[in-house]
C-alpha cells in the first residue's frame, strides 16, 4: 500500500520521519535528522564509547 502512495507522490514518502531524537537501534543516543525523502543526514550522538559523534551525510 505505501509503494503506491508514494508512486502517486512523485516519489517522495508521504510522512517520512524526519527527525528522531532518543537512542537508537545501534545504542547511539542523540538526534537524527533525515530529509523529505526519509534518508539519514545528520547525526549528533553519544556512541557506545561515551563520546560524542557529529557526522553529516552526503546524499548518494
């Protein structure tokens, strides 16, 4: 059902999370931003090694 949704929306997801902030599936607490398409692209967290990480990713 979602592909077609987001066939009829030119692509883009309709109500693709756009940021989370809390801890994550690989035990990194912080915030997560992703953009319109739902993909990562900043990342400001504690890793498992109790420092802090800011990464932005490059779109592909």
């Amino acid at each position: 059902m979602m592909d077609i949704i987001t066939h009829m929306n030119d692509g883009i997801p309709v109500g693709a999370d756009r940021l989370f902030t809390g801890e994550n599936f690989n035990n990194q607490t912080g915030v997560f931003i992703r953009d319109e398409y739902g993909k990562g692209r900043i990342k400001l967290y504690i890793g498992t090694d109790s420092k802090p990480h800011f990464q932005i990713l490059e779109r592909l």
